[in-house]
C-alpha cells in the first residue's frame, strides 16, 4: 500500500513533472544500495535541482507525514536507502554544482550530488585535492551524511574532521546553515558534528563546505608480504606507534590477494600483504619509506616493491578499491555483504586474529582488509541472497566479530555508518545513550519522516 496520498502526487507532479516518478524501474533503483540487504522501494522518486527544491518536496510530504529518504549514488553498504515505510525517495544526483572554491583558505562549498571524482578532477589544476576515499565514487553529500572515511583517513582524518559546514533541510522544510569557514567556532552547539553522520534521519544535507589539501610535492607507494596476518598487523602497529605520517596503510588477506589478481588481472604475491603510500617532501618521503622499511622487516615483512609511476599507483590502488566486487565476482549471481569494526589500534591484532579463526570454516568466499592505520577492517562475504542458510551463517559471524570489536573498545562500524544493519549493536556499544540520541531525534523530527527505520532502534 502507498504511503502517498492522491493529493501529495498530484502536488509533487504538478511541481517537477518529469522529475517526479512512479515509475516501477526507477523505485526499484533507488531501493537498495550496493549490499546484500533486501530491497525496499519507494512509492515515488523526486529528482530536485537545488536547496529550494529539495525543502519544497520536504514540506508537501511532511504536511502528510510521508517518509523521505535522501539518495546520492546508491553506494552504501548498510541498508541506509531501503525505503521500509514507503515515502519519497529524493535523488540529489543532478546537484552537482561546485559553488565556490577558495585556494587561499583551502576550502571549497559544492552541492551534494557532486562526487569525489568531479570534485577531484576539478581541483587538480589548482594543484589542489580532496583527501578523503571510501574507494567508491561517493557523493560528497552521502560521505558526510555517513560519516566516511576510507584509505587516506591515517593522515587527512574522516568527513568529521574535514567538513566545515553544511546547508541542509530540516523534517519541517525549513533551511539552515550550520557554521562557517573558519577553522575553528566557538559560538554554540556543534550542529555541523551532529548532522555529519545522522545517515539523513535528521534532514537532508543539499550543500557541503569542506577542508582542501595541497597535492604532495612527492608520493611514492609500496607493498611488502608477509607470511601470516599477524606479522602483517603487528608491522602496522608498530607504524602507527612510532608516529610516521604514513598517508595510507592498507591490509589485504591473501584470500583478497587472490580475488584481486583474477578480477584486476594483477600478478601480486598471494600472501598477507600491506600496501603503503607516502606523501611528502622528496626528503620527508625518503625519510619515511627508510623507517617504513625497516619496521616491516623487523616484523617478517619481504619483497618490498615499489610503485612510483602513477600509472602504477593508481592501478594498485584501483585494484584495492575494487576489493569489494573482487570478492563477489567469486561467485556468480552473488550479493556482497560488507561489514566494518573499529578497534584500538593496540586491539587490532587479536580482532584480525579471532576474526581469521571465525571464517576459517566460513562456507562462502570472504577476505579480509582494512585501513589498519586507524585500526578499522571490513570483511567482505559473497553470499547468495537467496539463500537463508548461508545469510544466518554470516550474519552470525558478523554478530560475533562484531560484539568482539565493543568488548575491547570499539565500534560496530569505524565508517560504513548503522543504517538497517548495525542496528542491533547501537544500545550494546552506546548503553544509555541511544536514549538521548532517540530524544535529539523526536525533538528535531517529531513525526519520524527522515529515513524511518535507520540508526535508532524503533
């Protein structure tokens, strides 16, 4: 049954035409994101242009209390676009204008349909960039509605600590501002931190400023194999413990290495690897791959390769961001399911440890990486969606590597965000807490229209 009245479609139609749709292909596209999570489709698809738009579409549904859910690119990995009571899904793709950008200040504002790539690709003649990489061509809108990280977050840190400011639409339909481009703000509550994250359950971010970075004077990568994952994670502590600035420090399992080589026709050596990159000075980056270097041999590390040329290093790391479909092109016809944990860096060995021993007898194809600079991993299933022995197998794995990872200290999920599928660990890892975070949500979103069903257990 649609959760839209007669009247609210004919408003909304009367308002975008073409760019609001019932289309069935079109809600069926923007019911799910890139996970195993079981689709739920919108009744409606608005396609808004700007601020304005997306607060006009906000104030005809909340007059009706029908849902809305914000959609970027559709790649998340937790459920957060699945639209479980119905409503309006409203697509932010063609917001893409990169409003202002300021070299001096090293800041720009862009609307949130525009992705890293276009950003990037725009910057580069400024010999500027956007340091923040979940791998997938992200919206800027979507990385900061989830709080996104990625490879780079050793060095350049997450969305929280790069973005300065949004536009965004409030359940009401009202617009607001949160902060300025100053550094640093003293005057009032930090409404920037509170919407970074929020997964759209609070409103809808249609504009974002954010930190930029010069492009390093010299970036050098490397690999270095290792006979088993705790050598390999041992080194990487040890990295992180002396404090060289590496800018990415990546662990991929050999059971990756292998799905890697076959889906990027690569040639790596199949054992437990790390993947280093170096950005700096020419002196600092020498100073740094020496430190580097001897650590990983300390540590059984071998075979430490290099990859200056930046055809190599953007293959190298092409092939680590598409991990994720390395492991589910294993299997035909499968579905990724990709979970993520955050841990104490000093943790990280025995969660990897512990985790290995639970997917020694997994029966589906999985591996483990992770950006374990930061003490953050993933493993990545392929499972059949289908099949319900399999997703019981694998989500209880998840529940147990999960529960390890707030029992030492740490997170259910280090940058994926809760949508739909980390839910059931809020209260676990936050005790008493949830309850404040359940009364922000009424007091801002009374009627519970902003992505019903999302982070806040019901």
């Amino acid at each position: 049954m649609s959760a839209l009245s007669p009247a609210l479609c004919e408003a909304l139609r009367t308002r975008f035409g073409n760019r609001f749709s019932k289309s069935q292909a079109l809600r069926e596209q923007h019911g799910h994101g890139e996970s195993h999570h079981t689709p739920a489709i919108p009744d409606a698809v608005v396609f808004a242009e700007s601020t304005e738009e997306v607060a006009e579409t906000v104030r005809l549904c909340a007059a009706e209390g029908a849902p809305v859910i914000a959609f970027g690119a559709g790649t998340s990995l937790e459920g957060h676009l699945t639209a479980v009571r119905g409503g309006v899904s409203i697509d932010l793709s063609r917001m893409t204008q990169i409003i202002r950008v300021n070299a001096e200040d090293l800041d720009c504002t862009v609307e949130a349909g525009v992705t890293r790539e276009q950003l990037n690709s725009r910057l580069r003649d400024m010999g500027l960039f956007f340091p923040i990489d979940p791998g997938a061509n992200a919206s800027i809108g979507g990385m900061a509605a989830t709080r996104a990280s990625g490879t780079n977050a050793v060095r350049y840190g997450t969305m929280r600590e790069n973005v300065l400011s949004l536009t965004l639409v409030l359940p009401s339909g009202q617009i607001i501002h949160t902060g300025g481009r100053a550094r640093k703000s003293s005057a009032g509550y930090d409404l920037t931190r509170l919407f970074v994250g929020s997964e759209g359950t609070l409103g809808i971010i249609t504009e974002v400023t954010i930190r930029l970075y010069g492009i390093p004077e010299t970036i050098s990568a490397a690999l270095c194999s290792f006979e088993s994952v705790e050598q390999a994670v041992n080194a990487a502590i040890a990295v992180v413990q002396l404090g060289i600035p590496v800018a990415r420090m990546e662990l991929m399992d050999r059971g990756l290495i292998m799905a890697v080589n076959a889906y990027s026709n690569l040639s790596l050596k199949i054992e437990d690897t790390l993947a280093f990159e170096f950005h700096g000075s020419p002196a600092g980056v020498q100073e740094q791959v020496e430190m580097v270097a001897a650590i990983v041999a300390d540590y059984g590390g071998k075979d430490f390769e290099w990859a200056n040329a930046p055809e190599e290093r953007n293959r190298l790391w092409k092939a680590r961001h598409n991990a994720f479909y390395a492991v589910v092109s294993q299997r035909q016809n499968a579905k990724g399911w990709s979970s993520d944990v955050c841990v104490p860096v000093s943790q990280l060995s025995s969660c990897i440890l512990k985790t290995r021993g639970l997917l020694r007898d997994c029966s589906v194809p999985a591996a483990i990486l992770g950006h374990v600079g930061d003490g953050n991993y993933h493993v990545v299933f392929a499972v059949d969606p289908e099949n319900r022995a399999e997703l019981d197998e694998v989500a209880a794995i998840n529940k147990k590597m999960v529960r390890y990872a707030i029992s030492v200290g740490g997170t259910s999920t280090g940058e994926h965000g809760v949508g739909t599928g980390k839910i059931a660990y809020l209260r676990e890892e936050h005790g008493d807490a949830v309850d404040l975070m359940a009364v922000i949500k009424h007091a801002i979103d009374p009627t519970g229209i902003m992505n019903p069903g999302k982070v806040l257990p019901d």
